[in-house]
C-alpha cells in the first residue's frame, strides 16, 4: 500500500489527525460532576459566621420603617448609608457560601435589595413617602427570601 519513502509524509498525517482527535475528545467532552445538595460541616460553620451578622442588619430593619413614617428624610439616608451600607457585602459573603442553585437566587435577591435602598434613598431626597414605602417593603421581602435561603442550622 505505501512504499518506504511515503510512510515518514503519512506518519505526520496521522499523528496530527490523532492530535485533533484527542483535542475534540478532550474539549468537547466535559466531567458530569454532580452538585452537592447537602452543606458540608465545614460550610455550615462559614455559614455560622456571616448569616448572623445579616440577621443581625434584618432586625434593624424597623428602624428605616420608622424614620419613614414621621418623615425622618435625613435619618433615613443616613441609616441607609450607615447601617445598611455594609448589607451587601455581607449578603455577598453569605451568597458565596450558599449550595450553587441556592447561591444564584441569593445574588439575585442581593442585587434586589440594593436597588431598593438606592431607590429609597432617592425617594427620600425627593421627599417621596409613598414611594420610601413601597421600596422599603420591597426591600424587606427580598431580605426576608434571602434570609430563607440560608440552611437553618447556620441562622
């Protein structure tokens, strides 16, 4: 089929066609690595320790619902960027610590909550009540679905 002088032409042909082979094979097949669907001990004790400083913020909650309703517009800036200006971060580390699918809805609720305290925060340089309200619920109720994302052994 091949005489001696064209097996050292094949020889190259085939050893890149393998190569192309073995690069396919490798990159378009991928691991099916399952996610895990129970907190491991070590992630519940990181949990242990950022989910109480965002409950912690929840409890204060009232407080802005209060400045709201005697029309407090400064305290309740101020509480917004005071108190409530570490909620992200701390929300983020709790996120991060969250099984994958638990972790997505959380950064979701996360990214809810700020843009309702910035749109709080706007309502109240515009000295909008009606409008501080509805963002202050809807911040709650984000808060509290983020809140019910975390495992109960770490809250």
């Amino acid at each position: 089929m091949f005489n001696k002088m064209q097996w050292p032409r094949w020889r190259s042909v085939i050893s890149l066609f393998l190569a192309v082979m073995a690069t396919c094979l490798v990159g378009c097949g991928r691991a099916n690595v399952a996610q895990p669907t129970t907190y491991s001990a070590e992630q519940i004790a990181q949990l242990e320790i950022f989910a109480p400083r965002v409950t912690e913020l929840r409890d204060r909650f009232p407080e802005l619902e209060d400045y709201i309703q005697k029309k407090d517009w400064v305290d309740i800036s101020s509480f917004i960027h005071g108190p409530m200006g570490e909620l992200r971060v701390r929300l983020e580390r709790v996120a991060a610590r969250l099984l994958p699918q638990a972790a997505e809805q959380a950064k979701y609720y996360a990214e809810e909550i700020g843009t309702h305290l910035e749109k709080l925060d706007a309502a109240a340089t515009d000295y909008n009540q009606i409008v501080a309200g509805k963002e202050y619920r809807e911040a709650l109720d984000d808060l509290d679905a983020f809140i019910a994302l975390i495992p109960d052994e770490a809250v």
